[in-house]
C-alpha cells in the first residue's frame, strides 16, 4: 500500500466498537434513500405541493414499498454476489443491454448534477450573496475532493451524518400553519385527475423517487463494503452470514427509504400549505421555493429550507459522479471502489472528476439546467425498466445467488415496481411526443 491520503486497512475491534451503533447498522440504503431527496427532488416536490396543494401526497405512500423492493434486491444482488449491477449485466445479459444503459445513465447524472450544483449556488446566493459561478465551482470542487482524497471509511460518515440536512425539511414544515385533517385525507384517499398536468407531474414524481443511479449506487456500495471488511464475504461464498446480512439490509433499506419518502412529504405539505395556499402555483427550482417561502412562512423557514438544498446537494452529487462510475467502470473491467488509492483506479476516479466537472460546465452553456434535467429524468425513465427487469432476472436466479434468490413477496414486489415504472415511461413519452 502506498502512503497517498486514502490509506486504509482491516478496521481494528477499538474503531469499530467507538462507533455509533447508527453506522454499523445503517449504510448503503441510508445514503440511497437521502440522495434520492436531492435539490431536483425538492424541485419537484416543491412543484407537486404548490400546483396540486396535498392531491399528490398519496404518491408517497404508494410508493415506499416500491422503492423500498427494489433498493433492497440491489443491495442482495451486491452483498451476496460481491459485484454491482453493471458487472454481473456485463457476464449474464447481452452486450448491447450495457453499452445502451450506461451511457444513458452517465448522460443523465450529468445532468441531474449540473442542476443540483445550480440550485446549491441559488440557495447559498439567498443566504450570503456573491458570484453564483463562483458556487457552483466551489461546490463542484467540494464534491470531487470528497470522493478522490477522503479515506473510505471516513468518506461514508460523512455521508450519513449528511443525511441528518434533510430534518430541515421537517423543521420548516414545523414552522407553517397545515390543515392536517386535510393532508391525511388526502395522503390514504386518492384524487385522481386525468389533465395533462396532473399526469406529467406524477410521471415526475415516480421517476424522481425511483431513479436507476440509486440501483447501481446502492448495489456497488455493498459489494465495496464487502471488499474492506476483512470479516466478510459475499454470501454466496459465506452463507452462514445469510441471516445477519439480509436482515441489516432490510433494515438499512427500510428506514432509508422511509427517511426519503418522509423528507418528500414534509416538501410536498409545506409547499401545500404555503405557496398553493396563497396562490403560487410554480416553482421552477428549489431555490425559488426557499424564496417563496420567505414572505409566507418567515425568514427562519426560508433560511433552514435553503440550507437544506446544499446539505442534500453536498450528499447527492457525489452518489450521482460515483453510481456513473461504478457503473462504467464494471461494464469496460476497470478497478472500481472508492475505497483504491486514486493511483490503482485512475479511470475511475477520472470519471468520477469528469462526471462532476460536466455538471459544473453546463452552468455555463446556454442549455438551461433545469430544461436538462428533464430529459434527464425522460432518459431516467426509459433506462429504469430494461435494468429493473434485468435486476429481477439476476435476483431469481439460484445459479448466480445461490441460496439467496428473492423470495416470492420481494418478487412480486420487485415486478410490480418494474410495471409502475414501465408505465411511468410510457407517460413520460407521452407528454414529450
């Protein structure tokens, strides 16, 4: 091993044991289902609250068990067969599978980050001012540093403890006066409405909280874990560490999931009871919501809400640079994990880099970021169902999990997701055609 900054080592019982239980028990999925509440997200659920009021509050519900499914049979796939998704595609599915999925997801994170790094320097030019070019250089800078320099395990924390930004979300909705009779009725009982724009909005909805990065991100991250724990291995090699291992994962998964469906209803209700209620009815960005909320909900509620944006931004970039990366680097068989020294992953990382510096630099392009991102989430839905459905095939087959398929619930589960998603695809078209 040679003496760069990431160095690392088998984690001695004296670190392990000084660790809050939060980060033995809570990983991959923890940091999944936080980075799926990212600027965009909030854009999104900011847009759903103020056009529609608590009428699409009922997605959040509807869709946790979706998600909560299909992150848990990724991370199977990645702790049991020690590869992520991308690797295990490149052995069992036809090469063109591969080489159309991963350049679409790679254009796609590039644009969601190019977004998030906008929204990240809006929020912080509302709080302190100054050059919005110069924050998103800053952030984009911050994010990449993070990833390249930080040693593996301290990187993770960093991320969990990141995860603690999205209460701001609670905190703000604290702050604001809801019906609550109201939000309730509506989160159990449906109002469906068959307009353009209700259906376009919860097209958006479903691809936001489902997204295909978070499927190669959360997969990778356990087979990565696998590699630096000395004291595991991949279950189809060690299936005596079956039980404790799906067990952490559904946990890990359960509350990750659940964190990120809490944080989208808490958006989605603020912006409910604020900006739909005083008749603002669109909210292009994140930013421009933590500015709407100023004179409705105060300036506190404003402030915590911004501060929000940045913390779930500084989260997600990264999860978006590192799922592209994982993701190229195991369909072309480079050493991938953030857990190499830069100089034993140089394409890697390069991509990593590369997929943040993109983002940055289509700040400064006339593209609109935010136009950007929504074919983003158009290329999101169309890559979701063939690696949905890939992902499916992996997790029912003895021959590549061993003991550890899915069982009949997670299956049925794990499809049903799959047609939600086929049909959120479909409406996707729909509306752009």
């Amino acid at each position: 091993m040679n003496s760069g900054v990431k160095t690392l080592g088998p984690r001695s019982p004296v670190v392990e044991a000084s660790r809050p239980r939060l980060f033995q028990l809570l990983g991959p999925g923890l940091i999944a289902g936080a980075s799926d509440d990212d600027p965009s997200g909030i854009a999104t659920y900011s847009q759903a609250g103020a056009q529609f009021g608590y009428g699409l509050t009922w997605t959040m519900l509807f869709t946790y068990p979706l998600m909560v499914a299909i992150q848990m049979i990724s991370a199977r796939i990645g702790c049991t067969t020690g590869r992520g998704i991308a690797g295990l595609l490149r052995h069992y599915a036809p090469p063109w599978l591969l080489q159309c999925i991963v350049p679409l997801l790679l254009v796609a994170n590039v644009a969601n980050i190019g977004a998030d790094l906008g929204a990240m320097a809006d929020s912080v030019r509302l709080l302190l001012g100054g050059s919005r070019w110069l924050w998103i250089v800053l952030f984009g800078a911050t994010c990449i540093g993070m990833q390249v320099f930080l040693q593996y395990a301290r990187y993770v924390a960093v991320l969990k403890w990141l995860t603690l930004a999205l209460f701001a979300y609670v905190g703000t909705l604290a702050a604001v006066h809801v019906p609550w009779g109201e939000a309730a009725s509506s989160l159990v009982l449906p109002r469906l409405q068959w307009d353009r724009e209700y259906l376009a909005t919860l097209v958006a909805l479903f691809g936001t909280t489902i997204s295909p990065y978070l499927f190669f991100w959360q997969a990778s991250q356990e087979a990565e874990d696998l590699r630096e724990d000395p004291r595991r291995e991949p279950l189809v090699r060690a299936p005596d560490q079956g039980a404790a291992e799906l067990g952490r994962i559904r946990l890990d998964t359960v509350v990750g999931m659940g964190l990120s469906n809490v944080i989208a209803l808490a958006i989605i209700v603020t912006a409910a009871a604020t900006l739909n209620a005083s008749g603002i009815t669109d909210v292009q960005t994140s930013a421009q919501a933590a500015e709407a909320l100023r004179p409705l909900a105060g300036r506190w509620a404003a402030t915590v809400f911004a501060l929000g944006v940045v913390g779930t931004g500084v989260l997600t970039v990264p999860v978006l640079a590192g799922s592209a990366a994982y993701a190229i680097g195991e369909a072309r068989r480079w050493p991938v994990g953030l857990g190499r020294q830069p100089a034993e992953a140089k394409a890697f990382y390069a991509t990593v880099s590369i997929a943040t510096i993109l983002g940055v630099v289509l700040n400064f392009t006339p593209i609109n970021p935010m136009r950007a991102l929504y074919w983003s989430a158009v290329i999101n839905g169309v890559v979701a169902v063939p690696v949905m459905a890939a992902m499916m095939f992996l997790v029912s087959r003895s021959r590549i999990m061993g003991a550890f398929v899915a069982g009949p619930a997670l299956r049925v589960l794990g499809w049903a997701a799959t047609a939600v998603m086929a049909a959120a695809a479909a409406g996707v078209v729909a509306t752009v055609f």
